[in-house]
C-alpha cells in the first residue's frame, strides 16, 4: 500500500494526476490550512474516488508549521500501523526531510516528494530491462540517495521506485543489469 500525505498550503494537485494512481494500491491524504477557504471541485471528486482512509484533514488551528505538525502525527501514526507501506509526503518544506530519515533509519520506506508529479507512479514505469535499469541507476547516482547495502534492501528499493509494479523477475533483470555494468557489485555477505 501507498500513502500519499499532501500539503495543500504549498502544493495543488492537479485533477489529472489524482486520477492517474492506482485507486487498488493509494490513499491520499490532504491537508487544508485552517485558512484555506476554497477547493478545487474537481480535486474533491477525484479524491472521493479513493478507498479510505483517503480524503480531506482539516487543521484544527492555525500558526506556524500547525500543518506541518499534523502531517507528522498522521505520518507516524499509518508508519506503526501499516509498517510494510510506502510513504510519500508531498511538500516543498524541506523540514520533512529529517522525519523522512528517521523513518528510514527504522527500516520504513518513506519520502519526500516537492511536487505531486514526481510520484514514481505517475512518472510512468519504462517497459525496457535497460530503461528501468537507467532510471533506478539515475536515482541511486542523486548526492543525497540511500544506496542500499544488502540484496533484499536493494530488491525492495527497486520495487518502491516503480510502485511496486514489477515482478520478482524484473527486479533480478535490473540487479543483474546494474551488476554486470560495474556499477555495483554484491558479495557474499550482501547477499
């Protein structure tokens, strides 16, 4: 399972990508600034279409980060009970960024995301061995990328990198391609 966490202070949306992820495998959380008097209708109906817990949190308050803090307790919480899913946090506040590596660093998969349309889903998933060889490459090279340090680790990551669509196959495909370039290298403790 996905969660998306939105900050609609800072990031809107648009219609047609709400409706591009996969309703069977997202919930989409957003959260409207007690400020924040109108909404998009159409935005509102393609969030209707997802299952719950999916929808609408209204903050309570207002003042500085009152947002940010309840995107936080709402992240922890879905964290501790659902400790398999994917966590995606879509917000420009680069203040996420250190919650996002605790969460990391407890063997949760979580993320960051400053724009709606960097969700690996909507990116769409190259049908070619070697394309999705590229791309996972391309965000292993990023300066400030986790580089996976044993074979189940990196399996999984390649998985949350394209929405867990790929079969255990595909993953093998992208490992041995990755190892057979010289870009890494597994060895017997790694495995």
């Amino acid at each position: 399972m996905n969660f998306i966490l939105i900050d609609l202070e800072n990031v809107q949306p648009a219609v047609g990508e709400l409706e591009k992820l996969p309703h069977d495998t997202c919930r989409v959380l957003v959260f409207v600034g007690s400020n924040q008097k109108k909404l998009d209708t159409k935005t509102v109906v393609a969030l209707q279409a997802f299952p719950d817990p999916s929808g609408f949190i209204e903050i309570a308050g207002s003042g500085k980060n009152a947002l940010d803090f309840h995107i936080a307790y709402f992240l922890g919480s879905l964290v501790e009970k659902e400790p398999e899913a994917v966590f995606y946090v879509i917000s420009r506040d680069t203040g996420f960024d250190p919650l996002i590596s605790f969460i990391k660093s407890h063997k949760r998969r979580a993320y960051r995301f400053p724009e709606f349309g960097s969700l690996p889903f909507l990116q769409g998933i190259p049908t070619t061995l070697n394309d999705r060889t590229q791309l996972y490459r391309s965000r292993l090279e990023r300066p400030n990328a986790t580089r996976p340090r044993m074979r189940k680790t990196l399996s999984s990551s390649i998985n949350a990198c394209f929405g867990k669509q790929l079969t255990d196959a595909d993953i093998a495909g992208i490992i041995q391609q990755l190892e057979k370039s010289g870009f890494l290298s597994i060895s017997e403790a790694g495995k």
